[in-house]
C-alpha cells in the first residue's frame, strides 16, 4: 500500500489565517464629547487642554476616537488629537472600537503578511476564527490582497470558495 500524500500540504497554496493578527495590544476608546463642553460645544482652549491632557496619559498605545453626533465638531479637531497623540507613538483610529479592530487587524496583515507576498500567490483566507469580522472588513482584505496574488479563496483548504482568479 502506498503512503497517504498530504497535497495540501504540499502545494503552493498559502493560508492566511486571520486569528494570527488578532492584536495582543488592547484599543483603548476616547469619545471626543469628553473634550467637549456640557459634550456639546467645542471651545478651542477647553479642547487644547484636554487634548495635552490626553497626550501626557496615553503613550505607546492603541487608541480610537469615537466621534458624537449630538455635536458639530470642527475639521481640525480631528488634525489636532492625531498629531498630538500620534507624536507620542499612539496608533490612531477615528471610529468605533470594532471598526478600529478591524483596521487594526488589516493594518497588521498588510505589514505583516501582503507586503511579504510572492507575487501570483495562491492565498485561501481562513473561514473560521474567533472573531466575527464585518462585510466591509472581508472587502478591504479583498482589494488589499488581490494585485498581490494569482489567486483568492475563502474556507479552508480541503473545500474552499474561489473569490478572484487572474
């Protein structure tokens, strides 16, 4: 009897398992109604401080700004929470905590994974993982890995879907 041959295993195929970018490093959640007064008006001295106040507290970390809709905020607030906490190493994100997850994990497969990709890469993105990643999430991996690779699937390498194929 001949031996069983593990062809997966032996292909060119490349998974990308997901739960491997999971960060290890917590995202902290900073809504900027706390910079706001009553969280409602922004008075540019009030915000100033609370912002230097912010920059002395987090450093090295991963935060996300988590905007509110009672309040009209100007543009260059924005500018100026992420030049001041970017200059203390803080990665910055503007949104929810799980949209900045999110971006935080593609950030991460992108430096870590996709800028490492031989190009015409065979690449089966992991089906299931711990966390419950959004639509919008799976498409940005998608235009993320696509130029990079001769093919695209999802699932797991015994029965997989074909998303693109050049």
């Amino acid at each position: 009897m001949e031996p069983i041959i593990n062809r997966v295993a032996n292909s060119k195929l490349i998974t990308l398992d997901l739960d491997e970018f999971i960060p290890s490093e917590s995202i902290t959640a900073i809504p900027i109604a706390e910079g706001l007064y009553e969280g409602l008006i922004l008075k540019e001295k009030d915000f100033r401080n609370w912002v230097n106040q912010l920059v002395s507290k987090y450093q090295d970390q991963v935060l996300t700004i988590i905007d509110t809709k009672d309040a009209i905020v100007p543009k260059w607030a924005y500018l100026l929470l992420s030049t001041a906490l970017s200059s203390k190493g803080n990665t910055i994100y503007f949104s929810d905590k799980e949209k900045a997850l999110e971006r935080l994990i593609l950030d991460k497969v992108n430096s870590q994974f996709a800028s490492s990709l031989a190009e015409r890469s065979m690449v089966i993105i992991k089906g299931c993982g711990k966390l419950d990643l959004s639509g919008e999430f799976y498409g940005e991996l998608a235009k993320l890995l696509r130029p990079k690779c001769k093919s695209l699937m999802f699932g797991e390498p015994c029965s997989t879907v074909p998303i693109y194929k050049a």
